[in-house]
C-alpha cells in the first residue's frame, strides 16, 4: 500500500508487521520502505464472537438433550443378560442350547437373570453342615 511516509515525507510503500504477544497477535505497525521507521501501531479489535447455530436457528432456539445410553428396552433380550449364558476365558457360550453365542446375540428363549445374590449366604447349607 502505497502512503505518505510521517518521518521522511516520501510517498512509499507500507509494509505492515504483525505484534505478538506470545503467540497471540496483538497489533499491527506500518513500516516505510524506504526510510524503515515504523508508524504508529494498530491495534486489533476482536468482534465478540457469534453463534453461527442461532443466525441458522434463531436466538432462543435450544439444543436438544441426546442421550446415547438410553437404549434398555433394545438390549433387554440379549444373551449377556440370559440366565443361561456362560462366560468363558475362550469362548462365550449358551447352556441352554450348547452352543457358543456372542454378548449382543439374542433368542426366543431368552430368561432374565436374577438379582446376584451374595455366593456367600449367612446361613450355608449342604452335607457338610448338617
């Protein structure tokens, strides 16, 4: 950009710099090509920054809430939650149908598994303590 160098009076070329502060720009200054004296610096002015949603939406339009767990009566019947599946270090397999089966499987004769009780009960029971 060609202007009226303030030091020297010569119409020249500008050259703008940039100041940082950091890594952040904070200004800009104009220096004389043909002298090298810097003008007087700008400083940059940033806009607050805009939703680009509520231009498209409109100010008081509100994100729906989503929530990506809520799926329990879709994984309610799968074979992790049977009564006969059986985890196994190697393999995954259904005793009721012996037959190796993955978690997310699912039959028609799927039966719920019931609320785990402690393996270890107050009052044990067996041969050994009759």
């Amino acid at each position: 950009m060609f202007k009226k160098c303030e030091h020297c009076g010569e119409e020249t070329l500008m050259l703008s710099e940039a100041i940082y502060d950091g890594f952040k720009k904070v200004g800009e200054t104009q220096r004389c090509s043909a002298c090298g004296k810097s003008s007087a610096s700008q400083s940059l002015r940033s806009a607050p920054k805009k939703d680009p949603l509520a231009a498209l939406f409109g100010e008081d339009a509100v994100p729906e809430n989503v929530t990506i767990f809520d799926v329990e009566e879709e994984t309610a019947c799968m074979c992790r939650k049977c009564m006969h599946y059986v985890l196994h270090p190697f393999t995954q397999r259904c005793g009721l149908h012996d037959r190796e089966v993955q978690a997310i499987d699912s039959c028609d004769d799927f039966v719920a598994k019931a609320q785990a009780s402690s393996p270890h009960s107050s009052s044990p029971e067996g041969p050994l303590f009759e």
